[in-house]
C-alpha cells in the first residue's frame, strides 16, 4: 500500500496530524490565478505571499471570474484581500519565476519592503499555493540603467520579463476581497485573472513600462549606498507576444498595457 493509499484509509487529515507530516495538496483540484499590470509580489514572508497594487494614479484593480459554469464577471476591487485556506496544510509551494524583475538585482539585500503599504493588498497563505510560475512573457528584451547617471546595471540578467503571473492556488480555498466583503470559493472558478493596469490604454509613444516603473519605489526603503532609481530600456524584440502556456483564456484574449510585475 503507497502513502497515499494509506492516508486515504486512515482518514485523511487525522492520519497527516498522526503521523506530523504534511497533508499532500488538497486532492489534485486547483484553480489558476493570473496576475499582470503594475504588481509587486513578495515571497519574503516564510508564511505568505503578498500582491500589492500600489497607489497609481489612472490604474485600476479588475477580477475577471472565470466560472465552472456560467457567465464570467468582472468586479473592481481594493482594500485588503486574503485567501483563506483553513483546515488543511502543504508542502513548501514550487516558486519558479526566473523571468520576473527582482527588485534584489538591483539593491541585493540593501533594501526593505513596505508592501504591507499598498492600498489594495492580497495576503495569501503559503499552504494554499501549489506554485508560481510565469504565464506570458514581453515581447521585447529589457535591460536596465541607473536614473543618475544613466549607465546599464551590469548586475540584471537583459531577458524578456514577466509579464503575467500564474498562482495555482488550492480549489478548496476562499479569496474574500474588499476588507471581506466579497468572497469567491475557489471550487466555483475555472480560473481568476487580477488585473492592475491604466484605465486607458498605453500609448504607442515612448515606454509606458519606463512611465509607469516609478510606482515601486515608494514602497521601498534603501540604504545611502543604494539609494538612485533604475529605468527600464528596451532592446527590441517579436513584433507578437509570446503565450508560455497555449491553452489559457488569459494569455489570448488580454490587453496589452506595458505594466509589468516585479518581485520586492
């Protein structure tokens, strides 16, 4: 008989508290949460992991609802969000996002995050979260320079960047929204996609990227030695985005608004 086989006769949860070993993830359902726009993730905490949308003015927080059955619902939310995952725990959720802009390649360990800050924050449970990993990606290849003196910072890799994140998050959880008020059991949704971008599209002149990049650092406290800002510079790249995964609703039919996550 194989571990699961036997949790399975034990009764579940009783035989993981029995045994002091995690529970494997809560059966093999989990519901995708796609994030893209002007979104700092942090991975800091050993308990959670925080989104925040920080104040930017023209921008805008959307949940698109995609239902098991159903029309889909789009809702415009802020405050404080959460998931909740009660009752159940996971192993140490696989976080794989090589393509996201660190705010490290920049200051290394120099810096303190302030995303508890943000105006509108969702705080999710490690052991709601199976993994992390990067959806889509840009077009074009970025670089960055340093806002006083303009030369490129030789410790960022130049790649395209992540443009939008997937959170597989565990079927059997709750996202409340709206300091609580709203609450979406994860076993109703096929998929969710969190969008924070300008109300308007960017506009075809200059790098919107560059533009709207400025909105991270107030949420960051530096040492002297690193206190200058950085600026995205584009390389150049496909003239087509690049889905990494064919067969999602996200990464077909989204907007493209040049805001891109990064990891504080």
């Amino acid at each position: 008989m194989n571990r699961r086989d036997f949790l399975t006769a034990m009764g579940g949860a009783t035989a993981v508290s029995m045994m002091n070993m995690p529970s494997v993830f809560a059966g093999s359902n989990t519901t995708s949460l796609y994030v893209k726009g002007l979104v700092m993730l942090s991975v800091s905490d050993p308990a959670v992991v925080r989104l925040g949308f920080p104040k930017a003015p023209g921008h805008k927080a959307t949940l698109e609802v995609v239902p098991q059955t159903g029309d889909r619902r789009v809702l415009a939310f802020k405050g404080q969000g959460q998931v909740e995952a009660n009752g159940f725990a996971l192993s140490e959720p696989s976080i794989k996002i090589p393509e996201l802009v660190s705010m490290k390649e920049f200051y290394g360990t120099t810096y303190h995050s302030r995303i508890e800050e943000c105006p509108t924050l969702i705080t999710i449970p490690r052991n709601a979260i199976k993994s992390i990993t990067t959806a889509t990606v840009s077009d074009a290849r970025y670089t960055f320079l340093r806002a006083d003196n303009g030369l490129e910072v030789t410790t960022f890799r130049p790649r395209q960047i992540a443009d939008t994140l997937k959170i597989d998050l565990s079927s059997a959880a709750v996202l409340k929204l709206e300091n609580g008020k709203v609450s979406i059991p994860l076993e109703t949704a096929r998929e969710l996609r969190a969008d924070y971008s300008p109300v308007e599209s960017a506009s075809n002149s200059g790098d919107a990227y560059a533009e709207h990049f400025r909105h991270y650092f107030m949420y960051l406290d530096r040492a002297a030695a690193a206190d200058f800002d950085v600026v995205p510079k584009k390389l150049g790249g496909s003239s087509a985005r690049t889905p990494r995964l064919g067969n999602n609703f996200a990464a077909a039919f989204w907007p493209y608004t040049f805001c891109y996550a990064v990891e504080l």
